[in-house]
C-alpha cells in the first residue's frame, strides 16, 4: 500500500473519528473564554497572498478532513499536469477548524498533552495512540514524495493555512488544566506549540468565508 493511502486511510479510520463529537454549550462558552476576540488582533494580509488565476479554500472541520493538505496539493499537481500552470498561478488556502485543530499543533503538544490517547486517535499501524502529527514534518528529512503533504512544505511553497481561533481555546484549555496556567500563559504556551506559519483568524468559518470573498473557490475537503 502507498504511503498516500496509509495517510488517508489513518486520517478516515474510525479510531480518528471516534472520541470526536460537537462540543456543549458549556465547552464552546469555555472555548471562547480562552480564546478572546479582540478588533486588530488577528493578521489578514493572508489575503493579500491570494493573487493567483486559480484559487481554491479548503475547509477541514474534523479529524479525517485533515487530508485537506494533500487535497491542496493535488489540486495545485493536477493543474500542472493538465494546463501545465506554474505554481505561482495557484493559491491554495487550507481551513482548520472544529475537531481537527490538532493538525496545526507541533509532534510535542501530541506527546506532551497525549493527543491520541485522550481522543482515541491510534497511529498509521492501529496498534498505539498516536504520538505525532500526521501532518507535520517534525523537522525530520522526508522524500519529497512524502514531504510535501506536509503543512510545513505547504506553506514553504506558498500555500495558505488558517486555524480557527474558537477551537484554538480547547488547545489552550488542555493545555491550562494539564499545566495549572493562567489563561493568559496557556494561551502563549499553545501558540509556541503551534506549527510556525499558521495564522489563527476569530473563527473557521469566518477563514473559509473570508477566503471565498478574496476570489477562492470553497471545498469541503473530506478523506474520501
């Protein structure tokens, strides 16, 4: 089996899917407690980088939709292959948000906080809980057929990736209960745990309709 299809495959399993569900009134109240909006906090000169003829968002709102990267990237390969574009000419913006917030955070915030043991998410093999983010290089050297699903090299390359600052509370929660922090702390804790490059914006929904008025085109990027 290719490495590609052991990617989707762990990302659409059902142990990923499994502890995932819509959070309560209370928790999103909790969520939005540690994640306080504010006018001018957020950075939007992300759209200013959306210039290219073809443009696409890429909504990921659960686990299994973190395959949104290597969706992004297969879309900026099959116009390459079909029309011969040059990279320049795509501008792929990917949305992280809801359950899948995990896949913006460093392999250290998963070993640190037990990502896959507190949400039941098991590795590629199915056999342990998942240590490291599928997504992320970790800063290990990986063959350029591997590396460049990777959020890292994604965004090496020019591409766009987006986290919802709501769903970014739950990080700073775990984070403030686990290490007996102060919202403030915690909240500057989870942003050095986050994977450099990615821009937190006041929610998902507003990154992936904020990037449909810079000219995107919205897809729902599921595993399947």
């Amino acid at each position: 089996m290719s490495s590609r299809r052991r990617f989707l495959g762990w990302l659409g399993g059902s142990s990923v899917l499994g502890a995932v569900g819509v959070p309560s009134v209370s928790r999103a109240a909790e969520m939005a407690h540690d994640a306080p909006l504010a006018q001018g906090q957020f950075d939007f000169s992300w759209t200013e980088r959306v210039t290219g003829k073809y443009k696409a968002v890429f909504d990921s709102p659960e686990a299994a939709d973190g395959a949104a990267v290597f969706r992004a990237v297969a879309w900026c390969d099959m116009y390459k292959d079909a029309y011969g574009t040059d990279r320049k000419d795509m501008s792929p913006v990917v949305v992280f948000r809801h359950a899948a917030m995990p896949m913006i955070m460093k392999n250290e915030f998963w070993e640190t906080y037990e990502v896959g043991k507190s949400r039941k998410w098991r590795d590629e093999q199915g056999k342990k809980w998942a240590m490291k983010n599928p997504l992320s290089t970790g800063g290990a050297e990986l063959p350029a057929t591997q590396a460049k699903y990777k959020i890292e090299t994604f965004l090496a390359s020019g591409g766009i990736v987006l986290g919802c600052n709501w769903a970014f509370g739950n990080i700073v929660g775990t984070i403030r209960e686990k290490d007996k922090l102060d919202a403030a702390a915690a909240r500057q804790k989870a942003i050095s745990l986050m994977v450099p490059g990615v821009i937190l914006q006041p929610n998902g929904i507003f990154a992936a309709l904020r990037a449909q008025e810079a000219g995107c085109h919205y897809v729902l990027a599921s595993s399947a």
